[in-house]
C-alpha cells in the first residue's frame, strides 16, 4: 500500500489561500444580499443591526462619493497597489504570524472591494449597525476584514516595539 505524504504548503501560499478565502466570502455574502434585497430595502436582524442594500462609490465613510467617478479608479489602483506591496512583504515576513495575519486580511478585504469597484463602479455595504437613532455606515465583510487587520497591526506593533526594547536592553 502506497503512503501518501503529505508536503506542508509554503507559509506565504497558507497567507495568499486566506486572503483569497476573504475574497470568496465577501463576495459571496454580497451575492447572497443582492439576490435577495432591493436597493435601501432593510431588514431587521437586531435591535442594533439591519441588512440594507447600499452601494458606495466612495472610500470610507463614503469619502469622494460625492465625485462623478474618477474615484472609482482611483480606489481600485489604490487598492490593487496596496495589494501588491502586501503580496511581497508576506513573503518577507511569512514566519511573523500575526504581522502576516493582519497583512492578509487588508489584503482579501481591498481586493473585495476592488471586484464591486470594477463591476458595479461601486461597493456593494449591506451591513448598518444603529444604536439611539444614530445608524453607523453600511459596511461589508471585506471592510470587516480590513478594519479587523488594521487592528491587529497596531496591536502587532505595539508587541513588536516592545520587543525591540526588551531585545536592545539584553
């Protein structure tokens, strides 16, 4: 009987696979929202939380959406350079486990966004938290993952620096 073994995948493959699983469910849960809600039309989840279709041709905070679509562009070069610089600073820092992790998921979230920017001109936010009649902007999974990986950065700096410290005193 032949034993199959197993070859470990390249750390920095593991890092550009999540991203890609980011991508696969940001888009997926903004097809699931497209095919089931109208524009603006909401639907209650919680007491603090909606589904409502929104799009945005801005950045955060729908930043330039008011433009007429140059931003468009703009955004997706933006995020596709972005992407670029993170594709070879993981291959750098592949072993840097939670520096790679926040890397990663800033990296499936830009390139989320980027698919909408490209198909719709805008990005499709479905997500609208509220709390005392004050709504939070409609966000998505890919603005989850890049709030959530520019999180883990400054507290992977915060870490790091106190390592360096340490590291110098010795």
């Amino acid at each position: 009987m032949a034993t199959v073994r197993r070859v470990p995948m390249p750390d920095v493959k593991r890092w550009y696979a999540l991203a890609g699983l980011v991508v696969v469910l940001d888009q997926l849960s903004k097809w699931v929202v497209l095919q089931n809600l109208g524009f603006g039309e909401t639907i209650y989840v919680a007491p603090f939380w909606n589904w409502v279709l929104t799009y945005n041709p801005g950045a955060a905070f729908s930043f330039l959406a008011d433009q007429p679509g140059w931003q468009r562009w703009l955004f997706t070069l933006l995020a596709l350079g972005v992407s670029g610089w993170i594709a070879v600073m993981l291959r750098q820092h592949k072993q840097q486990r939670l520096l790679s992790l926040a890397l990663t998921l800033v990296m499936g979230g830009a390139l989320g966004n980027v698919i909408d920017r490209v198909r719709f001109g805008a990005v499709v936010d479905f997500i609208q938290w509220h709390v005392a009649g004050y709504y939070w902007p409609a966000f998505n999974v890919a603005d989850s993952a890049i709030t959530l990986g520019a999180v883990l950065l400054v507290v992977e700096q915060l870490t790091a620096s106190g390592r360096h410290a340490e590291e110098k005193k010795s």
